[in-house]
C-alpha cells in the first residue's frame, strides 16, 4: 500500500531527506525556491523513474554500490530519494540516484520517494547540495555543478556561494579547476592526485608544464608539498629534474626583475633567486655549496 504523507512546506520536506546534521533548507534559503503545490511521499515504480541529466554526480563505484544493494536487500530503503513529476507516470530523480540504483541491484520493483514541485532551476541546485553536503562528489563533478547552475542561471559567484552554504573563495577554487589540462580533471575526478595538487599546478601558468610536472606527480607519488616546491622553483626560473628531464623554469617576474636576475647571475656565475611582492618587498637568494663558494661570491659582489 502507498504510503502518503503531506507537507505544508518544502523547507521541512528538505531537512527530512537530509544527513545527519544540518538540513538541506540550511544551505538553500527555502525562501527563494518557488513551489507550485504540496510535496509527498510515494511508492513510486522503479521503471517510471529517470535519472536527471543534469545531476552533477558521474560516477558511481560498483563495489559500494553492491554492498548498498545488499544493505537493501535486508533492511529496505531507510532514507526515500527524492523526485519531481514530469508527466504522468514520470519521474526525475533530484536526490538519490546512488539510492535508485542499488535498489534496481537489489531486485526491487518500487521505492519510497519524495515528490517535489519546484522550478527547473531549482532542480540542479538541489541535487549539488545534497550531494556536497554528503560528500559524494569529486572535486570535478562539483566544479562542473557550479559552473552549470552559474551558465544557466546567471548567478554570479557569491550569489552561488550563499546559496549553496560555502566561502566565495571556495566556489573560484573549485571553478579554476576547469581551467587543469584534460587529463589532470581526469586525475581529479578519479582522485589519483586531490585538489592539494590540482592547486599547486593551477599556480603554473603553462599548461605544458603542468603536465610534465602532473606526470611526475603520478610516476613518483609526490606529496603536495613537493610539488608546491617544484611549482615554486620553475616559477623562480630555476631547472626541475622531472623525470629523467631537466626542465627550464619560466620566472613569474616582471621583465625588468628578471633582467635584474639575469644579470646578476651572469655577474657573480652563480644561479640566483628573486622574488617581489605587490608592495614592493622581496628578497634575493644566492645559494652556494662550500665556503670557497660564498668566498668567491662575495669576492665578486665587492
């Protein structure tokens, strides 16, 4: 028998699907959403529902989702997904896709869910913050659901930080990733490498060298404070061994600084480092190996 049940606001229907913690209507100010009728819950048939094309997840890991299954052979659906209506006998999944398909792994014909009235653009934004807030999604799929709801919507960055309960800043960190080469997303979006590395090759403007050094990253296992220090190196100019390959940093200073450190290096025959903040403060770096060095350097310098 179906089990119906009313709710006079969407507010309370959304901190009802929610994780343990705070509720959905935390993240997205319930006032905004528009609702054209109340919301229930139903027995709805697995083959009447449709995935939704703009859910920001992609993957899915099989082997979780088997164990899902296998919790749901025994104990059920505990928390029902959550859909809207598209026409009779049609439905689309705003929350709980993970839910949807192990329920069909399991060999379940039907499944209790929410059914929401909201507007299209409503739609997406739900299913990013449901998916945020437990922590689902890669670093990618969130970058690619904010960019979708900022395309579609015309929210600008901190309007999309408000609504989805994060920092600016977080929001345009996220977007930056969608400027890493192909195959760093991939890497991002497959977790072989985290958003430690994803941010310190973002700080490399050629993309060239973002991947010699994300090549390296994966070859080597390196942590993300050596790839910080690599990344630091090339953009003193300095030469990075990756690999096998010495590799020829390009300086981030301005022109007249950098002719400033050529010619100082050719000057004492020794590498030099500069580096120069906004305000106008910096600091030069001569390193040397033994005390004939700094001997011989002084010497010059004099």
């Amino acid at each position: 028998m179906a089990v119906r049940k009313k709710f006079t606001t969407l507010g309370r229907g959304l901190d009802d699907i929610s994780a343990p913690g705070k509720g959905l209507g935390a993240l997205i100010s319930t006032n905004d959403v528009q609702t054209g009728g109340s919301s229930m819950i139903n027995e709805i048939p697995i083959t009447q529902i449709e995935r939704n094309p703009d859910q920001p997840r992609r993957d899915f890991d099989q082997e979780a989702l088997m164990e899902l299954a296998g919790s749901i052979r025994e104990i059920g659906i505990v928390q029902p997904i959550t859909l809207r209506q598209l026409s009779e006998n049609r439905y689309q999944i705003i929350a709980g896709e993970r839910r949807w398909r192990a329920s069909q792994l399991a060999g379940l014909s039907s499944l209790p869910a929410y059914i929401r009235t909201i507007n299209d653009e409503n739609v997406m934004e739900m299913a990013l913050v449901e998916n945020i807030q437990r922590e689902d999604l890669n670093a990618i799929e969130i970058a690619l659901g904010y960019q979708h709801l900022i395309d579609n919507t015309g929210m600008t960055q901190e309007r999309l930080a408000e609504r989805v309960g994060k920092k600016r800043t977080t929001v345009a960190n996220f977007l930056r990733l969608l400027k890493l080469p192909a195959q760093v997303q991939m890497a991002l979006q497959k977790r072989d490498i985290d958003m430690g590395h994803a941010r310190a090759l973002l700080s490399l403007d050629d993309p060239k060298m973002q991947i010699k050094l994300f090549k390296d990253i994966i070859k080597n296992s390196l942590s993300v404070r050596k790839v910080e220090e690599l990344v630091q190196q090339l953009k003193n100019g300095e030469d990075v061994e990756l690999g096998k390959k010495k590799v020829k940093g390009t300086s981030a200073l301005p022109e007249p600084l950098e002719a400033v450190r050529r010619h100082l290096a050719e000057r004492i025959g020794q590498k030099v480092q500069l580096s120069c903040g906004n305000n106008g403060k910096g600091k030069i770096t001569i390193p040397f190996a033994n005390e004939e060095e700094l001997l011989r350097i002084l010497d010059t310098l004099n």
